[in-house]
C-alpha cells in the first residue's frame, strides 16, 4: 500500500511538472500573441499613412514632370504629346508595394489564429490536468486516511492478542475464516453498464467582466451520468461516439454585451450573442447544438474568441447561467 502512495505521490509529481511547462509556454505564447497583434495594428496604421503619403508624393513629382515635359517638348518641337509611361511606372510599383504589404498582413492573420488555436489547446489541457491532478490529491489523502485508521485496528489486535492466549479451536476457527475472507475479497462485483450519458451544471455565483476565449465554468453539477463532466474545468469530455445535444443559458445584466461559443476541441459548432446595453431589462443569452462526436472529444463554452465582452454573468436563485448536454444515439 505505501509502494502504491509513492507511484501515486510520483504521479502527482510528473503532472505538477507538466502544468508548470504547459503554462510557461502558454504564457510565451500569448506574449508572442499580444506582440503579433500590436505589430499588426502598427503596420496597418503605417500602411495607412505610407499609402497617403506616397499617393501624394506621387502626385506632386507627377505633375511636375508633366509641366517640365510639356515645357521641353514645346521649347524643342513648338508642341509635343506628353506620354504617362513615367506616372504608369510608379503607379505599377506603388501598387507592388501595398500588395506585398497586403500579403504580409495576411501572413501575420494566419500566424495569429494559428497561435489561438494552440492557446486554446493548451488551455483545454492544462484545465483537464489540474482537474485530473485535484483527483489524484484527494484519492491520496483518503488512502492516507485509511492506512492511518488500518495501523489502529492492527496496533489494538496486536495489543489483544498480547494479553491473552488464543485457544487452539478457536485459532483454527480464525485460520479458516481469514482463508475465507481471502477468497472472498478477490471476488470482484461486476460493474452495472451504464446506456447513458447526461450533465446538468450552473454557475454557483455571478461573475465579473469575462476577457475573450475564456472558458466558462459552471461548477454546480445537478446531474452527471456517466461522470464525463468536470466542474473543476467545466469541460465535458465524450465518454462514446455517438449523437448529442448540448445547450447553455447566459443571464446578462442590463449593462452586459456579449457572444459565446460552443466549442468541440478547438472548433465553434455554434454560438449566440446578447446586447441590451442601455435598457433597463435583463436577458438570458441560449444556445443549442446537436452535434456528431468521438469518444474523447471535449465539449464546452467560451466567450468569443474575437468579440469583446462587456459587463458581469449573472447567477443566483433568481436566474441561472447554465450548461447541459445529454446523449441522443449512437
């Protein structure tokens, strides 16, 4: 039993080593991120002001070489036809440059939803390791429980067995007995199947102003058949293959706005957004989806990945925010 605490005290180790790389390269990530999406407002802004420039220049040189070539032209020949070879030219070239810097930006684009993509990765990950690492904690400290209580009850027979003789019918009555108890501890009950899937979880309490791509964790969970939910992640991961429905409900203050997705992995299979800002109302901000997936899928909701979000959710007696999903068939 202590041989099994130091493989699980390892396991916990090597996972507390995981999480801590996967957030050092989250965090190298978004800073990458948050530098890619600033040289690219940097860069749009300069092309703004370059094209400006540059259409003004072109301009100004323009019309001053037509002026000199008029004037060459009649000084030598009394009259001449003035040919636009030259504003062509740099008209061609000019218009060679925005498209580079076009292309540029659309590489840059491409970078930065590439590096969303794995931030949001890495954060389904990390999520399922801390839940899976609180598991594996708490599974610990009750067997630690148990060993404690164990080395009482062995002490105290110890100390019984110390006090008096055992007599030899009665020794024998225990030989038996504790051979069957073996046997009967190596019969294993057969585990019920479980046909369906099913979760219902809320939110315990409001939340402030979320950032974008934030995964949204309803950590009251009602119902949870087949256990594929956490409440811990709010993630939901696919036990079978199969069909299945999924829905969430959003309460909004009055001055709230926002979008949010139902994500399977790292792709949006729906989403739905709310905006009442100025009106004194509340609302509740719905999804559903039926959806086909795999077993080992994950499933959850975020706010958008690109559309800000303003204002608190809201969640107590008076209105839930919250998330579901049921299997329909395989």
């Amino acid at each position: 039993m202590e041989g099994f605490l130091q493989d699980q005290n390892e396991r916990i180790r090597k996972l507390e080593e995981i999480v801590t790389s996967q957030n050092v390269e989250i965090d190298t990530l978004k800073s990458e991120l948050a530098i890619a999406k600033k040289e690219n407002i940097d860069r749009e802004q300069q092309i703004s002001g370059l094209k400006k420039i540059v259409l003004k220049a072109v301009i100004e040189q323009s019309i001053e070489k037509v002026d000199d070539e008029i004037h060459k032209k009649q000084a030598h020949i009394g009259k001449g036809n003035y040919s636009n070879a030259s504003f062509e030219e740099l008209e061609t070239r000019m218009n060679n440059k925005f498209q580079n810097m076009e292309r540029k930006l659309l590489d840059q684009n491409k970078r930065i939803q590439k590096l969303e993509q794995i931030v949001t990765s890495q954060a389904i990950e990390i999520n399922e390791l801390n839940g899976e690492l609180a598991h594996v904690k708490m599974e610990n400290s009750d067997k630690q429980e148990q060993i404690s209580i164990l080395k009482k009850i062995v002490l105290k027979i110890f100390r019984e067995q110390s006090k008096r003789e055992v007599d030899p019918e009665v020794h024998d009555n225990l030989v038996h007995f504790d051979k069957n108890k073996r046997l009967l501890e190596g019969i294993q009950p057969s585990p019920i199947p479980v046909h369906t899937t099913a979760f219902y979880a809320y939110m315990n309490q409001s939340l402030t102003t979320q950032d974008q791509n934030r995964i949204l964790i309803f950590d009251t969970v009602k119902t949870n058949i087949n256990g594929g939910y956490n409440p811990n992640t709010g993630i939901f991961r696919v036990p079978v293959d199969g069909v299945y429905g999924f829905t969430f409900s959003v309460r909004e203050d009055p001055t709230s706005y926002g979008s949010y997705e139902i994500i399977k992995n790292a792709e949006a299979v729906g989403s739905a957004i709310g905006l009442v800002e100025g009106l004194a109302i509340q609302q509740q901000v719905i999804g559903t989806v039926i959806i086909s997936a795999s077993q080992g899928d994950y499933i959850f909701v975020r706010t958008h990945s690109s559309l800000q979000h303003h204002g608190a959710i809201l969640s107590n007696t008076h209105g839930r925010s919250m998330f579901a999903g049921w299997f329909i068939s395989h």
